[in-house]
C-alpha cells in the first residue's frame, strides 16, 4: 500500500477488496469505516478510568489552547488552528453502541493494535 503511494493501483485494490470481503466486511471502504470508528472511540477512551470522552470535546480544548498560545510562530498556529477546525467540523457524533463494544473489548483491541 505505501509504495503505491497516491496511485490507483487496481490489483492492490482489488486485493484489499477482496480481503474485506474475506472479513466479512461489504467492502474496502466499510472495513475502513468500521476501523475509523474504532479509532475515534478508542481515542476518546482513558483506559486508567475506564470513562470515554468525545474526541471533539478534545479537539475543542486543543484549538482553545493553541489560540491562547502566545510562543507559537504566526504562521504555525494559523495552520495548526485552520487543522484543528477543520477536524472539529469533519468529526461525525459516534454512535454510543460503538462506544460500549469498545469499552467491553478494549484490552483485546489494544493487543490487535500492537
């Protein structure tokens, strides 16, 4: 996949195509989907406390906090800044039944991820 780079290569997709399927997944895109997801959820999750917080309400505070940051070079915080809003606005609520499976699996995904 990295050495495709941004490349359509057609057996690569058809490969990752048929991997998903393989994995019981529609698709290539709904396997990325579901992966997305899951990243988002275990983003939010602090596994010390076993609470989950919304990855946006993170991203809200990370925006506040380079706003408020009078070291950064100009150039780097109006990037960062425009980054960070761009998230906030492209992150989609998560469904709260995603939440509770991962919260359950969690430790399991955890050791797939390494």
């Amino acid at each position: 996949i990295d050495a495709a780079g941004d490349k359509e290569d057609p057996k690569l997709e058809a490969e990752m195509e048929e991997g998903a399927k393989t994995a019981v997944f529609k698709s290539y895109d709904a396997l990325e989907d579901v992966s997305h997801s899951l990243s988002m959820v275990l983003d939010g999750y602090d596994a010390d406390t076993k609470t989950y917080g919304e990855p946006k309400v993170q991203l809200e505070k990370d925006l506040a906090s380079v706003k408020a940051d009078k070291s950064m070079k100009a150039d780097e915080k109006k990037e960062l800044i425009a980054d960070l809003e761009e998230s906030i606005k492209a992150m989609a609520p998560l469904r709260k039944e995603n939440i509770e499976i991962v919260k359950k699996y969690r430790d399991q995904l955890s050791k797939g991820a390494n």
